[in-house]
C-alpha cells in the first residue's frame, strides 16, 4: 500500500513542471497544481483513490410492488494505475453497479453492502468521482474547442492563468484525439455537427479535463469503430496509469482492446462471473470447463459464455430448422447458456480468484487514506455565473430556434394585430378594439413564448450532467440562465412591441410607449421563467408544453377580460387565482396605460364625450386609484418569485424527490413483504442517496 502511494508521489516529483505549464500525459503539472489548490497545501501527498465495495446488492422495486435483485453480493474493488472493465451482456448489470459504486442509482433502488474508498465511506456524487454516461449531453451550437474551453473556465482554479488552462484544453483534445473536429460544431436539430463517436469523445474529454483521481464511464466506445475504440481505451489506460482509477463497462471489445484490461468483472445476470486480472480469464474459463476455442476472441467467449438470450435464439433457430449442427468440440454446444451460468458462477465462488478479490478487499480497507472530498470546481461563483452566462448567451444567438425564430413569429404577429387594430382611434367602437387588442397582445402574444420550451429541455440536460459531476451551483445556473436571456427578450419584445404600438397607435406619449413595451417585455419573461420552472420538473417537452399551456390558459382565464373582475367567482378564480395570473396585472395597467386621458365618441354625435377614466371604471371594472407602475412592477417581482421557484425546484429535485420517491418505494416493498415475509428486511437497506449529502459520515451504506 506504501509502496503505490510512493510511487505515485515520485511520479508527481519526476514530471515536475518543465517550465512552461504544457502538458502531454503523465500526471501533468497543472494537474499536480490542481490538487494542490484542492488541498491548500504545498505537498500534494496521496490523492489516489482506492475503490472497494463487499457483498453488494441492488435490489429495484417495480411499480406493482415487487422487488427484483439487479445485482446480487458483488465484491470487488479497484486501484489506482490501473482500468477495470466491465463486462456482461445487456442487462446484467454494468450500469447498474457503476450508478451504485457512484452515488446515482435511480430512487426506487435500494442498495446494500459496503462501499468504501480509500478506507472510507463515500458518497462519490458531485464531482468526487466523474462519471461520463452513456449518452452524450451536450450544448449543440458549441464548437468542440469551445465545450472544452468554457468547461475548463468553469472549473479550473481563478488564480490560473488563461494560457495554463488553454494548454490544459488543448492537451485534452489532443488526448481524445479531436483536434480535426476541434472547430466543428457539436450539432443539434438543425446544425449538422461531429459524428456520434466524436460526441462520445467529446464527453470522455469533458470529464478527464480536471484529471480526475476517479472516473467511471459507462459504454465509453460503444458507438466507435474499432479503431478509435482502441483510441480512446488506450487514451483511458494512459489516464490510469498516471495513478488515476478508471473503471468502464464496455460492450463486445475487440481483442485489441480487452488488452489494454488490467482487471476484468464480468456480471451475469446481477451476479459476479468472474473477478481478477484479464489476462487471468482465459485460465479461468478454462478450468471451468469452458476453454476458449483457437481462433475466437476471448472477450467473445467469454460473453458468449455468459449471454443467456443464446438459448433462446438457439431454440428459435432450432425450431425454424435454420441450424444447421455440425459436431464440434465446443463445449457449450452440449449444455445450455444457462447451465453454463451456473456452472461458472459456482465455480467462480469457490476459486482462488475469489478468494484473492476477497483478500485484496480486506487489505484495502484496512488502510484509511485520504478523504477524497467533492472534488467538482475551484473556479469562484463569481467565475462560474460568468462563464456560464456568457456560454448561455452564445448558445441563444447561435441557436435559430431558441430566439430568433420566435423573433420572427412575434414581428409577424404583431404586424398582424398592426394590421387589423391599424390606427385605432377614439370612436365608440374603438373602446372594446383596444380592450381586446390589449388583452390579445398580453395573453396570446406572451403565450407564444412557451415555444422556447424544448431548448429549455436542452439546457436542462447539459446542467443536470454536468451538475452531478460538480461543474457549478444551482445558483450559477439559475442567475446565468436569467442574465443571458435578458437581451434577447428584450429585443423582441421591445421590436415587436414597437411594431405594435406605433401601427395601432395605443395612447401618445413616450412614458405610455415604455410602458407598453417594458410590460410585454415583463409578461414574457414571466412565462419564460415559468416554463423554466416546469422544465426542472417536467424534462419532456410534450408534457412541459401542455402543462405550461394549461397553466397559462388558466391565468388568461382570470385576466378580467374575458370575464369582467368583479364578476370572476370570488372563491377560488378572484382570490387568489386573478391575483396569482400575470396576465391580471398586464391587463389593469395596460387598460389604464391606454384609456387613461382618452376621450371616446359616444354612440351617436349629440351625446358628450365619455372620458377614459370612465370607461376604466365602470366598463372594464379598473382600479383606477392603483398606478400602473404599480402593476408593472407586480408583473417584475414575479420574474423574481418564478426564478425562486425555478431554483427551490431544482433543489427539490436533487434533494426531497430522491427521498419520497425512496419512501414510497419502500412502502410498497415493505406492504408486498408483508404478505410474503421475505428474508430480506427493508429497512435494513439504504435507500438511494440525496444528491447533496457527498459525503456521508454517518455510515449509512453500511447493512
Ligand atoms: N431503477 C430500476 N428499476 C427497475 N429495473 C431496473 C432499474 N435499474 C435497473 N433495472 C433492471 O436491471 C437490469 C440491469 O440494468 P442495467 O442498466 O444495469 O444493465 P446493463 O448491463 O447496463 O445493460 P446494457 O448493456 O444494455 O446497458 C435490467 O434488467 C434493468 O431492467
Ligand atoms: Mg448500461
């Protein structure tokens, strides 16, 4: 144990800054001065990260209340300097135990067994650990260049300078092999942008940027050709060498890839295959009884040893005649897949190599290291909410569909409504004309903004990776989000808005042109944090959009338009309803914006002119004595409460979700159990883990 960490120490000695802070592998300079920032001392001493995890079990509970074991008494562990695959056919389990060895495992599962790294209980959530998924969540409009750069200016230490972190990037890019796509695009819906396989490696290169002392990856080369599967392993065995952990599940490896192993874990059907050195699995199939025959691919062997869908494809076939049986040796050929299963788990269980993994735990866990702590950014918030504005920005004004198509929709819409109120005036009709093109602008103008929702989704999902792997706060997030779409709505508001104003000629004057605009402008980006709002509850965008309608087809409801205030139900639709919808407040200074100081023909020219206060009053039921400034900055202080829940929402999410969904889950488990009175007691397990609490010190991963 020393020993290592010596050797990683020496390591760190030997490849001492050459001076000018580039770096090319090895445990780099800046990435030895991360740490030393991370650890406030000038000594970095031992950061590897030691993995162990005993008799782990995951057991899921299903919607009608059953409980199904995902993984069964896995033991295990995982060094530094060293990558450990993971192996098994789909469903056995790989993401599964990656997600529990993690800290993310869904919140209908339950997790029991000792996890422990570097001697301690961990919760390697929020960037202790990174963790690249399986699918690649990234802004679109970014070039590769830049999703590295603002990721490297998110998290890397203030004090560094901008040419350290650049040499940083670019290292990164060389590293994954991106240089010839580092100035393309990523791609969305609309832009066409790097290949699958690229995106993967843009992902891989996302997390290994800070050179973390713990990376999972699930599936990293799936999606790649052999070639760059090759290159991107050797890329992981590099990063494990410089005394990182790496552990990856990996799909059908070639054979140049199940090389570059140093440990392998195959899992079947949640339960442990084998354990140990990859070199060693060939030895160990072949004294199971299952030889691998000359000319196949071990790793092939080995999953097809393990993958029990052969039996049913062996009986489809066999039943449509279209296998032929030619009498070879291989053993498998006599048993089924599943026989073969339990022959080698059973073997597994009683081999040396079991025994071994098992030492190997026990001594590990013995030795108390170093806390690893939530590693995540050192950059400051001040940092972060920057660089995130400014990333946010540049994806608005890139994207065509979040801005500046709605731009385009809101000019001909209100050259529409131009159109038809043009030139309104002051005659007796002109009095409902205003009401209701004030009511239209308000209500069915501010609602077209719910169209910005699926790029919302987007967002969503970039800040929910990269929030679990620590990048920045939700603070950040929230504010930056806010910030960077400021200019944006104020363009189109104020164009459209302008647009509007002058063609209908509303009531003269500049303060009544200000308002007019600074209300739209206030009314949608209410909508707009609203529809935020439900993004961070609802990430589906059908739904996010019917419910967001839904919400704001009730407060339309109750704007005093379409039924007059005081005639709105009191219980419930006038109080609080009205008061709770924006539009409300839109509309009762808008009316008073407009009418106020107006004078109105009557229906016929010998009666007297009707003064607009009247008509605010007695016709569209206003309260006159309330200003409209009052109003408008009613319609202002509820950006401010939207954006609060914005943000209380997110924290529910990551914090009291987990834990009812948890309870729930439970309660079913433990109403099911009590008919069946299983051996396994429910509360004995853990439930999934609150995102926040990284570090757990009160030892509850412990049965
Ligand atoms: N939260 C959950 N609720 C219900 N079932 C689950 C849950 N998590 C995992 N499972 C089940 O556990 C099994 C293992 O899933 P897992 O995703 O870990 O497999 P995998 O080995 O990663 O497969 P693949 O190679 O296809 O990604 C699957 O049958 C899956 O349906
Ligand atoms: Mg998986």
């Amino acid at each position: 144990m020393l020993n290592s960490a010596n050797q990683v120490i020496m390591e760190i000695e030997a490849s001492k800054p050459a001076g000018n802070g580039l770096v090319m592998g090895g445990l780099s300079p800046l990435s030895e001065t991360l740490w030393r920032e991370k650890t406030n001392t000038e000594f970095v001493g031992d950061v590897s990260a030691r993995l162990t995890w005993k008799d782990l079990t995951v057991m899921v509970t299903l919607s009608n209340g059953d409980t199904q074991n995902v993984l069964e008494g896995l033991t295990g562990y995982a060094e530094p300097g060293s990558i450990t695959a993971l192996m098994g056919p789909s469903g056995s389990g790989k993401s599964t135990l990656l997600d529990a060895l993690s800290s993310r495992l869904a919140t209908n599962a339950f997790l029991s067994g000792t996890i422990l790294l570097n001697g301690r209980r961990t919760k390697l959530s929020f960037g202790t650990a990174a963790y690249v998924t399986q699918d690649d969540n990234l802004i679109g409009t970014l070039t590769v260049r830049e999703t590295i750069s603002y990721s490297a200016r998110l998290r890397l230490p203030d004090k560094m300078p901008w040419s350290e972190k650049r040499a940083l990037v670019e290292s990164t890019i060389i590293e994954m092999g991106l240089q010839d796509c580092a100035d393309t695009v990523i791609g969305n819906w609309h832009l066409r942008g790097i290949s699958g396989g690229e995106k993967r490696r843009v992902s891989i290169a996302l997390e290994i940027l800070m050179r973390p002392r713990l990376l999972f990856l699930d599936e990293p080369t799936s999606g790649l050709d052999s070639a760059s599967a090759f290159f991107v392993t050797q890329t992981l065995r590099g990063l494990s060498r410089d005394g990182r952990t790496v552990i990856a599940s990996i799909h059908q490896p070639s054979s140049e890839v199940f090389e570059l192993f140093d440990r392998l874990y195959l899992l079947s059907g949640g339960k442990t295959v084998y354990f140990g050195q990859a070199s060693e699995a060939y030895e160990f199939f072949a004294q199971a009884g299952f030889p691998c025959p000359a000319l196949r691919n071990p790793s092939d062997h080995f999953l097809r040893c393990i993958n029990s869908d052969f039996d049913k494809v062996k009986a489809t076939l066999k039943g449509s005649m279209k296998l032929r049986f030619e009498s070879n040796d291989d053993p498998l050929e006599k048993i089924t897949t599943a026989e073969a299963i339990r022959t080698l788990i059973d073997f597994y269980r009683t081999s040396q190599y079991c025994y071994a993994a098992r030492e190997k735990v026990e001594e590990i866990s013995k030795v108390k290291g170093t806390v690893l702590d939530a590693g995540g950014s050192q950059a400051s918030f001040f940092m972060q909410s920057f660089t995130l504005t400014k990333r946010s920005f540049i994806n608005m004004s890139r994207d065509f569909g979040y801005y500046w198509l709605r731009l385009v929709i809101y000019v001909v819409v209100t050259i529409c409504i131009g159109t038809i109120y043009l030139n309104v005036g002051t005659n007796y009709n002109s009095i409902l004309a205003r009401g209701s093109c004030a009511s239209f602008v308000f209500g069915f103008v501010t609602f077209m903004s719910i169209g910005g929702f699926p790029s919302f989704v987007e967002d969503m999902k970039v800040f929910q990776r990269e929030r679990l792997n620590g990048h920045y706060g939700v603070t950040a997030f929230v504010l930056s989000n806010t910030i960077s779409a400021m200019p944006f709505l104020m363009l189109i508001t104020f164009i459209s808005g302008t647009v509007c104003y002058f063609m209908v000629r509303l009531h003269p004057g500049f303060l009544h042109y200000l308002f007019f605009v600074l209300c739209l402008y206030a009314s949608v980006t209410v909508v707009e944090s609203l529809m935020m709002a439900i993004a961070s509850i609802v990430p589906n965008f059908l739904m996010g959009i019917i419910i967001g309608a839904g919400i704001q087809g009730i407060f339309m409801l109750v704007s005093g338009y379409f039924r007059l205030p005081k005639d709105i139900p009191k219980p419930v639709w006038r109080y609080p309803m009205s008061y709770i919808s924006f539009h409300f407040w839109a509309l009762q200074g808008q009316y008073q914006n407009d009418l106020n100081g107006l004078m109105f023909d009557n229906q016929t020219p010998d009666l007297p002119k009707i003064p607009g206060e009247y008509i605010l009053e007695t016709v569209f039921q206003i309260d006159v004595n309330r200003s409209k400034w009052v109003d408008l900055s009613v319609i202002f202080s509820m950006i401010v409460v939207y954006r609060i829940i914005f943000f209380i929402m997110i924290k529910i999410n990551e914090d009291v979700t987990p834990w009812v969904r948890g309870y729930m889950a439970r309660r079913r488990m433990q109403q099911k159990n009590g008919t069946l009175n299983t051996t396994v007691a429910p509360d004995g397990l853990t439930q999934s883990p609150s995102l926040r609490a990284y570090v757990d010190r009160t030892g509850t991963t412990e049965r």
